[in-house]
C-alpha cells in the first residue's frame, strides 16, 4: 500500500490557495480522547480576506437580523470562511458568479430543504465550476467512490461537532428523538453509553476514511486520468478538511472561549 499523503502531493499547489495550520494547539471538546491527527489538507482561497469582507457585507445588508447581537453572531460563526476553505482552488474571474449563487440562497422562494447527499452534490458542483473544472461523465463515474468516501468523512465531522447544540435545542424545545444524528447511531451499535466514548469511534472512523481515500485516489491516478480530474479529486480532500477546519473552530459548535472564527486560532 502507497504511504501517498495529501502533504507531499503537487497535484495542485498554485498560489491560488494558502494552506492552513493544522489545529495541533487547539483543542475543542469534539475531539475527545486525542485521536489520530488529519492526514487530509486544508487550504484557503488567496484572496480569502476580501471574500469574507464581500460576503459578510451583503448579508449584513441584505439578511433580516433582528439586533446587532445576531449580525455579529453571523460574522463571528465564519459562514464566509466556510466557502473559501472548501474551495481554495476557485478561479478569481469566478468568485463573483460564485457569490451571486450565494445570494440567491437568501431568495425567499427557496424553500425545500435538501438531503445531506444533494448538498454534497452542490457542494462538489461548486467546486468544480469554481475552480473552472471540465469533467467528462466518466471521469465522475471513476471519481464516485472517492465522493461517496469524503461524503462519510463530512457527515460523521458534522455530526460530532454539532451533537452537543443539537442536543440542547432538543432539551430546550423538540424531541430528542426526532434529531438526525449519527451519534445515537453508533453509541447503539456498539452498545456504549457515553456521548464522548461514541464520539471517539467515530474520530477514528473518520481517520481510517482518510486513508481509504487515499488508496481510491492511487487506484484512479494510476489510470492515467485528465488533470481536471487530479484536480477534481484533491478538492474533494479540500473540501473534506476545510468542513473539519471549520466545525471545530466554529463558535456555532465551539462554545469554550466565544472566539470568533478564523483559519487557525
């Protein structure tokens, strides 16, 4: 088995994206019991400052807050981080298109609600058009098992950071049975009662994923494949850990310290 990692590998390193200090001095409460650090990458878009001003700004303009509380709230959660760390590779004459798709998710008239598999999608989506990727049916065939991979990796990091504020809102209103969480999930499956002990497993499932993608990515590249798609398959990584980057330092999840989000408190 190749020991190919994300930080050797040149398949895109312009400087169109910075990379991201790993978190090793941060310690949130979603990462219990010091498990395996990150294999994957994360990156940053260069012009990252001035899409976060441009974004914050229109929302603040546009959004209907209700107090100058909720707007800074809005500001310090990184929403804007966000998209310029799941999409480091994003060509600048794109930027613009790309935020206009943002601002039409404020429309009123967009109300159905997606599944974790169709965000996914329209997540990779952006990507790809973002970074200005022209990929054959094909060649996103060949890359279907790496997406459904990081889409594992993505979901199980959303649903550990955010289990704590899911289970507060669920004390303080709804059901607590009516959460979508991964979390009871596992702690049934493997018969454990602690929140942290299932939160634990499913940090190192997380890590074996890194790995397994890897593998997949060795496997395609060894086909000889465009370099779109070599593109394609290291921002899925991007994407992967730019969500985990910004899960754990979000004060959306994150409430020890009220720091605002930056790239590497």
């Amino acid at each position: 088995m190749s020991h190919w990692r994300s930080d050797t590998t040149t398949v895109y390193e312009s400087g169109d994206c910075n990379r991201i200090p790993t978190l090793h001095h941060a310690k949130p409460p979603q990462v219990p019991n010091d498990p395996r650090p990150t294999i994957f990458t994360a990156r940053k878009h260069r012009n990252t400052d001035e899409v976060v001003e441009l974004v914050n700004a229109f929302f603040l303009k546009n959004w209907p807050f209700k107090n100058k509380k909720q707007e800074q709230r809005f500001i310090d959660e990184g929403y804007a981080w966000f998209v310029c760390i799941n999409c480091p590779m994003s060509l600048d004459e794109l930027l613009k298109p790309t935020v206009d798709f943002l601002r039409a998710q404020v429309d009123g008239n967009r109300t159905k609600r997606m599944s974790l598999d169709e965000y996914f999608a329209m997540l990779s989506g952006i990507m790809r058009f973002c970074a200005g990727l022209s990929i054959t049916p094909e060649e996103l065939e060949l890359a279907k098992e790496v997406e459904e991979n990081c889409m594992k990796h993505i979901t199980f990091v959303n649903d550990i950071c955010s289990y704590d504020k899911e289970v507060m809102t669920a004390s303080e209103g709804s059901e607590l049975g009516a959460m979508c969480s991964s979390v009871p999930i596992i702690k049934a499956d493997h018969r454990v009662d602690d929140d942290q002990e299932a939160k634990s497993i499913m940090w190192e499932m997380v890590r074996d994923w890194e790995l397994r993608h890897f593998e997949l990515v060795e496997k395609i590249s060894s086909k000889n494949i465009s370099p779109a798609l070599a593109k394609y398959l290291k921002g899925v990584e991007y994407q992967a850990a730019g969500n985990e980057h910004w899960s754990l330092l979000t004060p959306r999840y994150n409430k020890t310290g009220s720091l605002a989000f930056n790239e590497g408190r």
